[in-house]
C-alpha cells in the first residue's frame, strides 16, 4: 500500500485499477456471452470462412479453422515461403501442423 507521502500516486493507481477491473469485467462478460451463445449456436461468430480459412470480421487473418473450431483459438497460419511448397497448400497452421490451399 502506498504512504501518505504518495496519495496523489495512490489516487492514480486506484483509478488505473479501477479502468482494468473494468477492462477485465468487460472481456469476462464478452467471453462468456460468446461461450453461451456458441453453445446454442456451433457457427463462428467472430470470423468468416474464405478460401478455407478463417478471417476476423475486421480482415485480420487468415486462421487456423480447426484450432478456432476445436479450442476457440484463434492461431494465425504461416504462409508456406516457396513455390514448390505452394503447389500443395499455401498456409500451415503452426499449432496443429493442418495445411490450407488458401486462394487459387
Ligand atoms: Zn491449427
């Protein structure tokens, strides 16, 4: 706890905790509205699927559709770095190793 000496640094702590509580309330609030509303509802909600991936509704991406459909985890791809390795597939999931041909 801070001193008297450090109440003007104390009330600047208290509101910054103040604005993280609120930060961390909000994101629980939205995880778990997203959690009830994925089990009713098994389509992404935050994501489109385009050229078997998955992009973010603001065109982040692409992502892994299997991480994001079995653990809610949104993993960005790699993009494969060569033409040879392209033949086959474009993108590679770095966590479950799935391959995606992405665009053609
Ligand atoms: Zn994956």
């Amino acid at each position: 706890m801070p001193d008297i000496a450090g109440l003007a640094e104390s009330v600047i702590n208290l509101v910054t905790s103040l604005l993280h509580l609120r930060l961390i309330s909000k994101n629980k609030e939205d995880i778990k509205v997203k959690a009830e509303l994925k089990k009713n509802d098994e389509l992404p909600l935050e994501v489109l699927l385009r050229d078997g991936v998955y992009y973010k509704l603001d065109g982040n991406g692409p992502y892994c559709t299997g991480c994001y459909d079995e653990k809610l985890k949104l993993i960005r791809v790699n993009t494969l770095p060569d033409r040879f390795h392209q033949r086959f597939a474009k993108y590679k999931c770095p966590v479950c190793k799935a391959t995606y041909r992405g665009e053609c």
